[in-house]
C-alpha cells in the first residue's frame, strides 16, 4: 500500500518511487506464492486543492479528476499494477469513513477532554 497521494499537481519522482517499491513488494510476494493486495489512491480534499483548482479556473472535482487521470497514466506507463484505486471523494471511500468513525464513535473512543502538556 502507499500513501493515498495529495493530487494538488502532477505525480513526481515523490509519488513515483514508493509506487514502483510497492509494486515491487507485492509482485514478489505474489511470485512466491503468496496473496498480495496493492493498494494505491489519491487524498482529493484540502485547502491547497481548492486554491490550485480555483487557480486554474476548475472547479475542485474537475480539477482532481484531471490530476488522477495523470497519475494513473504514469502509474500504467511505468508498469504498475494496482489492485484498487482508492479516490478520497469516491462515494464507497466516504461510506466507509462514516461508518469506521460512527463504530469509534458509538465505541466510546472519541470523546471531548482537556488536555494539557
């Protein structure tokens, strides 16, 4: 797995390498037999994505979509093969996150304090 990248700009050498050392990792575990899941995705939300989509005249998901469509090509250009791509904005992604964080939740681990130190 790698980190679900930041797609305020274009995918570099940042992004590229732990993509490529990931891919590496689970083709070997597959090559030995074993299961392996490759999971890559990209953080769509933010301050920083809203000012460089207003910046260039897009609105934010437009914006993104555009940003995932040039990692994914150079995902497919160096030979990386994910198993799932997993997009912040997706609405399975935000499904998901609702429901871990209403189990944490009515789990009792969040809750207000003060804290101090």
């Amino acid at each position: 797995t790698t980190p679900l990248y930041y797609v305020n700009g274009p995918p570099h050498m940042g992004s590229a390498y732990p993509t490529m050392a990931a891919d590496v990792l689970a083709q070997y575990q597959r090559m030995r037999g074993r299961e392996a899941v490759f999971v890559t995705g990209s953080d769509e939300h933010g301050e920083k994505i809203a000012t460089t989509a207003a910046s260039n005249n897009k609105e934010n998901q437009e914006f993104v979509d555009g940003m995932v469509g040039e990692f994914k090509d150079l995902w497919e250009k160096l030979g990386i093969r994910y198993d799932s791509f997993v997009r912040t904005t997706d609405p399975k992604h935000e499904a998901v996150v609702r429901d871990f964080f209403q189990r944490v939740s009515d789990n009792g681990d969040i809750y207000k304090k003060d804290y101090s130190g």
